[in-house]
C-alpha cells in the first residue's frame, strides 16, 4: 500500500497533478492524502484580539474539509478504482513545516504535486512552492507540468552528474519505481571535466548486472554541462518522466549558482521525479 500525498492550492495545476498521480499509480493499492496548507497569517491577528479565534477556526477548517471532500467524491466517482482511498487533510501551518508534519504523521511514501514553473513564481505561489519542496523537503516529490496529460511510462530519462550514484539504496529505490511500469529507462552520465575517461565501460558493464527488470540504453556525455544535454536529449527522444538524484548544497552555491534541478524545473515540459541523496 502506498501512501501518496497530493498537496493542492485548488487550482487546475494541482488538479492536473491529481489526475495524474491517479492514472499513474491505477494498478496499485494506494491512499491519496488531499493536503490544503493555509497560511499560518491568513488567520489575522484580529479573530485573536475579539476572542472568537476557536470558532473562527474551526469554521475556517470546516470550510476547507468541504471542499475537499467535494474534490475527493468527485475524484472517487470519476475513477471508480476500488485500490485506491481518499483521505483529506486541512492544515494552518507553514508550508514547509507542514508537509514535514504530514509524512510522519501519515507514514507518506511520495509527495505529488502542479507546477507551472518557477518562471511565473510571482504570478504562482504554488509554483514557486515547487522549488521550497524540493530544495527543503529531502523527500521523493513527483512535480507535474501546467497542462501534461497523463501517458503511460513508456520512456524514463534518469540524467546522472559525475557525483550521482548508479547504485546503491538510492539507485535501488529508482529501479523499485520504474519495475511496475515496465519503461525503458534512458540513463545519461553526464560529466563537463574535460579531464574524465573517454570510456566508461565499467559503469555500463555494473548496470547490466543491477537493472534485470527493465530495458535501458545508456549514454555516457563527457564534457558537456549536464542542462544542455538533457535538453537535447529530450528534444530528440521520446520522454515520459524525467528523474532527478539531487545533491544536498550549500545554501552559498544555492543563492549564487542554482543547480541543475534548479534550471531544469524552470523549464520543465515533463513529469519530474526527484529523490535526494
């Protein structure tokens, strides 16, 4: 039984991202937890000073339950799938703090949730909560695209940095995912040192004895940034997901540099999965 965590701002990206999440996981047994985080400030100081604060929230809460339950019903009836449950969650915290909360608390196996990129962060708080997910949240986050409809996986890309392990609990936990769907998984090493091998037989050679339930290809890049050739390669080859490992950084080469996580779910056209390490 997995437990998955939709996190939703009622809008139609999150919507989509339900949607998704649904017909992705069809064949397996699964309880979706719908989460509506408000804003700990939305509860203004002025239902504290009259006194009221417990009934203001409880009516706040009751609000939102509702139209959760609404969504959920209305999800229920559309699919119609007896493996999978609806719950639903209304919380007033931070939106960090929050989802932290939410996956002890409900034993949570994945977070999904919409995006329509960070580019319209200013226009999207949901958009630019993507990024605090996935920068804060050392948790596997499924994000999808403002618009992608649902395909099977046929074709998973996993793009690997000259640090990214291609084994190990991590790796494991990428072939774990990919087993029920039976994609072909596309794996490129990506190095941008111009001083690397120019084989890397070995690494090849250790795939073909780890990944046994699953077609792959791989592709081994050197010297080229790990942004550029993604690009390149999806606009070449057919890509369902896209899997991201991404590192623990500092906060300096966060603010000064980015990363690759960073560049690419600005621009992001397919479903992103990313675990961290």
């Amino acid at each position: 039984m997995k437990n998955i965590l939709l996190l939703t701002d009622y809008s139609t990206i999150a919507l989509n991202g339900m949607h998704y999440a649904i017909q992705l996981f069809e064949q397996q047994e699964c309880t979706f937890f719908i989460c509506h985080i408000k804003k700990v400030k939305n509860f203004i100081s002025d239902d504290l000073i009259s006194g009221n604060s417990g009934s203001v929230y409880k009516t706040l809460i009751k609000d939102d339950k509702l139209k959760l339950k609404a969504l959920s019903k209305g999800l229920q009836d559309q699919y119609k799938n007896a493996r999978h449950r609806f719950k639903v969650i209304v919380d007033y915290d931070a939106f960090i703090p929050s989802i932290k909360q939410n996956i002890k608390h409900h034993n949570i196996d994945l977070i999904v949730m919409g995006s329509n990129g960070a580019s319209n962060a200013a226009e999207s708080i949901f958009g630019s909560n993507t990024l605090k997910v996935i920068r804060n949240i050392d948790f596997p986050t499924l994000v999808i695209p403002e618009n992608y409809r649902f395909s099977p996986l046929k074709d998973i890309l996993l793009p690997l940095d000259k640090y990214d392990p291609s084994e190990g609990q991590l790796f494991k936990k990428f072939l774990e995912f990919s087993k029920p769907h039976g994609s072909v998984l596309h794996i490129l090493r990506i190095t941008d040192d111009e001083h690397a091998p120019d084989d890397n037989s070995d690494e090849l050679n250790q795939l073909k004895q780890v990944i046994t339930d699953n077609e792959f290809e791989y592709h081994y890049i050197k010297n080229v940034p790990l942004h550029f050739s993604v690009s390149n390669y999806i606009q070449t080859h057919h890509v369902d997901m896209m899997v991201l490992f991404e590192q623990t950084e500092s906060f300096f080469d966060r603010f000064f540099f980015g990363s690759p996580t960073t560049r690419l779910s600005q621009d992001l056209e397919t479903p992103l999965l990313v675990y961290h390490y």
